[in-house]
C-alpha cells in the first residue's frame, strides 16, 4: 500500500511535493516502510491561437493600418490590436507582454511586434506579428504665403524667387504625427499673362 503526503505547497499552478510512503507487509503482520519524492512541475509554455482556438499560421500575423494607428506607444501597448490570445494547460489568466521594433518596408515602414505569453510557473512563448504601415493621406498645406505683386524694375524685369515672394510653404502629412517624413515641397512657375 502506499499514502501521499503533500509536503510542498504549489509555487505556482498546481505545482506541488507529496512525500509517498509504501509499506509492504506480510501475513505475519511483519511490516516495511520507504519514501519516495514526488515532484509535480509545470513546464509546458503556453501556445498561441487564433480566435478559433487553432494554432496561428504566418498569414494570420500580419496587419496592415494606416500610420495614424501604428505609432510606438501604440505598437507597445498589449491593448492595441492584440487580435490573438495564448492558451495554457493550468493557467487560464496569462500574463502578457509586447515590444516592438520598426523596420523599413511598406511605404513608411513595418513594426515587428514580439508578444510573450506568460503563465504563473514562468513559462513562456512568443510570437512575432508583422504590422505594415500606410499612407492613406495627401499632404496638407500648414502655411502657404500671400498673392503677392511685384513692380517691373528699370529694367523691365523683376526679381520673383521664392524668397522674395513670401518664400516657400510648409507642409505636414498625416503619418508626420508618428515619423518624420521629410516632405519635399517643389513648385512650378506658369506664366498666365
């Protein structure tokens, strides 16, 4: 026969040590007695699924948002567009995490999201989701100088550069607000007179 005694507490899910005392006895009543540890430990790392409960494939890691909805504390943040969920065998309330890193590609760039999920013995996994920025706004004219009018000098020419005329414009674009675009701004001058 044997007994367990559970001699450990669970550090962590269920986790536990029992103490396991055989006894072997004969008919006589003659008896015999030795212990054995029995260590219970979880080691299986949660896994990642899709909302159907299946394993993720790649096609379902990639996102693609306009750059208004990708900037860093959004692409950092575990409550923006965390579309998965990892499930674990003795943790039904997961920790998780997320760091992301932009990269180039797309035309303003892509982020590398790493999620990590993490259950209470400290196992974890991750997955890499692939967000591609767009572009989906024209730029946009923040300030832009006056019609201005410039007098013919002696010699019936005048002096219309830019800088003399107000000088040049400034412009922003919507994906600005998260990444410096570097707008260029060119003109073309057409003489309707």
């Amino acid at each position: 026969t044997w007994v367990d005694v559970q001699i450990g507490g669970a550090a962590c899910g269920n986790n536990a040590t029992y103490e396991r005392t055989y006894t072997a006895q004969d008919v006589c009543g003659n008896s015999s007695s030795t212990t054995q540890t029995v260590i219970i430990t979880d080691l299986t790392a949660p896994v990642w699924v899709n909302e159907a409960g299946e394993a993720l494939s790649a096609n379902e890691t990639t996102l693609q948002l306009p750059c208004e909805l990708a900037d860093s504390a959004q692409m950092n943040s575990i409550n923006h567009e965390s579309l998965f969920m990892a499930v674990d065998l003795c943790d039904a309330d997961l920790d998780y995490s997320v760091s992301a890193v932009l990269v180039s590609g797309g035309c303003i760039g892509t982020w590398i999201r790493t999620w990590t999920a993490t259950d209470d013995c400290g196992n974890s996994s991750n997955f890499e989701q692939t967000v591609v920025m767009y572009d989906n706004g024209n730029p946009f004219f923040t300030s832009f100088p006056a019609d201005v009018e410039i007098s013919l000098d002696s010699g019936c020419s005048a002096n219309f550069v830019v800088s003399a005329t107000g000088g040049e414009p400034e412009a922003a674009d919507n994906c600005d607000a998260c990444f410096d675009q570097n707008l260029t701004i060119t003109y073309a001058d057409v003489r309707v007179l």
